[in-house]
C-alpha cells in the first residue's frame, strides 16, 4: 500500500479564503435551523438550500467549466464539504450526484451525457440515486444479479436493488448490474447505466429507520428499457467503473463528522467546568477526528494528482465509522455523570445520532467487507 501523504500542514490560502465565505453563508442560512434538522445533516433535505449553493458554485465544484462547473481544486471542494457538515447543513439532495456520478461520467462518459446531465449537477437540479446493493449480496457487489438483457435501442432491467439513500426524490439512477453472462471470473460482466426514475417498470419502495424517517428505498425494475446511450463507459467494465468510485465515496469528511453536530452540543453542555474523566474523553474523540481529516485531506490531494486511494479511502471509511458510533454512546454516559439536566436541543441532537448510528458502519461498505480489502491490500490474506 501507498503510504498515505501529508503535504500540507496549512490549507493554500484559496482554501482558507473560501473556508471564511462558507462559513458567513452557513451563518446566515442556518440561523435558527431545529437542532434536529442539523444533526441529520448529510441525510437532511433542503431543495431551495441546494440551489442556493449551485448558484454560489459550490456543486460540481472541480467539474471542467465546458460542463458547468467551476475548475475549483478538490481541497477547495473539501473545504466547502467539511463546513456544510460540521454546520449541520442538508446535503443529501444532491450528495450522491456531486461526490460519485459527476466524477464517474467525467472519467468515463460519452460527451454528450457529461453535457446532458453535468450542468444540472452542478446547478443543484438534477439528483442521482446509486443502484449498488442487493438482497442477498449486501456490499458483495460481485454477487449483484439485476441483470440487463440487451433488446433493440437498448436493455431490458429486472432485478431490485435495496438500501438506496434517495431514490424516492432522485432524478436518476446509477445502476450497477449484470450484462453479459457469467464466466469464471466473477467480475466480469458488469456495467453501469443512467436510468431515469420516471421509466414505466420501476416501483420504489420506502425502508423506514426506527425514528419513522425515510432515508432508504427498495427500488424494483420490472422489463424497465434503458436506451444504448445511457451506458456509463464501456459495457463490461462496471466493475473497473465502480471500483474507480469507492475512493470518493469513502475518504471524505462526510466519514467521520455524520456525529459532529452532537460532539459540539456535548461540549456546550459540559460546559468549562467538566471532570478531568470528561476532558479525557472529549480529547480522545477529537484527536481522533483531527487524524482522520489528516488521512481524508491526503487522499483528496492524491485525487488531485490523479491516484486511486482506494486502500486508503476503506481505511478511512473503517475508522471512521467506528468514531462516528462511539460519539453517541460516550455522549450519553457522560451527560448522565457530568450534566444529568441537560438541554432538550442536546437531547434532540443524541436522539438522532444514536437511531441512525448503527448505519454508520453498513452504507458505503460493510464494516467485515472494509476490513477484508484492507487486510488483502495488506498482504495478510
């Protein structure tokens, strides 16, 4: 493995500049937002908030000016991706279509989608569900059996696809399926297609969190036709394809701040006058939160420069989750030693956090898939 690389130990002043804006736009939008809606965050919905930040230019950030974007530089990006989250701010409208699709059809889409659909991207109007997980093969993509028969002009898609963040609300779909027949190596035969949510033969339906959220669908494809043109790449490469993506899903803040917006309302609670125990433990958890932005920056520089950190991005994603799991229940048992009358926006903010938690460790790869590609890329198997 590529040791992970730390070239910067203060942001570019274009980075630092940008942070400041962001922040004086958060402030104002933000305002008086329910501490609830800020602790969903990346999971939060706000479609008049994600115009706003297309108009400002802060989606599709580093795509190529030709297709609406901004040829901003990824720590740039990184910057506006690390205050949005650690404000609280929604940003699951367009999450999946900037961070994964946008990068995905630059590297290998036809000129004519990158014009089509990079634009709407970039504005905040066009949103994009990821079609990767299956009954039965949760993170084992290589076990994924919707399949795309070809027919005239195109393919015919049956299958279904589950845990799909998004897909009652998204535009699109980024579908990873099966369409050629299976050889003996099990990663052949795969390829991505755009799918327009509205094609007649698609049912989606709503997998409800504890809370009675809907953040997750069950998306069924019934002889749903998918033209020719909407072929991500070449056919057969879905898996090269996909793989090229788990680096940007993986690596960012979004990895490790999904619990932020408690850490804070936790040390707003405990105040100045907390025990040594509780400093002890506010220290540990953001110690490790400056580590892992350490490695996450490191990798968007290695984006930058054209690498594919994919080892790296799981061990980050890894870690990650496992911090992100901690911040409630540490929350909680210090609140009930230290600070028993706590305020009801603290008790909002752990009430989210600790519902939602246990996903941490499943979106973006399972906790025991993560750790196998380590220990292989490792050498230990």
């Amino acid at each position: 493995m590529d040791a992970f690389e730390f070239p910067y130990t203060v942001l570019p002043q274009s980075a630092q500049a940008l942070r400041s804006e962001v922040r004086e736009f958060l402030k104002a939008e933000l305002t008086g937002r329910p501490i609830g809606d800020r602790a969903r965050s990346w999971t939060g919905v706000d479609l008049n908030f994600t115009r706003k930040l297309g108009e400002r230019g802060w989606i599709g950030m580093s795509f190529p000016k030709a297709y609406g974007g901004h040829e901003r530089s990824m720590l740039e990006r990184y910057v506006v991706v690390e205050e949005l989250l650690a404000a609280g701010a929604p940003v699951a409208a367009y999450w999946a279509a900037d961070r994964q699709v946008g990068p995905l059809l630059l590297r290998f889409g036809s000129e004519e989608q990158r014009h089509l659909f990079l634009p709407q991207i970039a504005a905040g109007e066009c949103f994009f569900c990821l079609g990767m997980s299956e009954p039965d093969s949760g993170s084992d993509l290589a076990a994924v059996r919707t399949l795309g028969t070809p027919t005239a002009g195109g393919f015919r898609v049956n299958g279904s696809k589950i845990w799909t963040s998004g897909a009652d609300r998204a535009h699109y779909m980024a579908l990873f399926c099966r369409t050629e027949p299976k050889t003996d190596d099990r990663h052949s035969g795969f390829s991505q297609l755009i799918v327009d949510m509205k094609t007649p033969g698609i049912t989606v339906r709503p997998i409800l969190e504890i809370s009675g959220r809907r953040t997750f669908n069950e998306v069924y494809f019934d002889d749903v036709f998918v033209p020719t043109d909407r072929v991500i790449g070449e056919l057969g490469q879905g898996w090269r394809q996909v793989t090229s993506e788990l680096s940007l899903e993986r690596s960012g803040p979004d990895r490790f701040l999904s619990s932020f917006v408690l850490l804070v309302e936790l040390v707003r609670e405990l105040g100045r006058s907390s025990s040594e125990k509780a400093a002890e433990a506010i220290g540990r958890l953001i110690s490790h939160i400056h580590i892992l932005r350490r490695m996450s920056l490191s990798i968007a520089n290695m984006l930058e420069n054209g690498k594919d950190p994919a080892l790296q991005a799981s061990l980050v994603k890894d870690l990650g989750a496992v911090l992100e799991q901690e911040i409630p229940e540490i929350s909680r048992l210090l609140v009930e030693i230290e600070a028993p009358a706590v305020s009801d926006d603290f008790r909002l903010a752990l009430a989210h956090t600790t519902l939602i938690a246990p996903a941490f460790s499943l979106r973006g790869g399972t906790r025991e898939i993560l750790r196998g590609m380590i220990a292989r890329g490792l050498g230990l198997r």
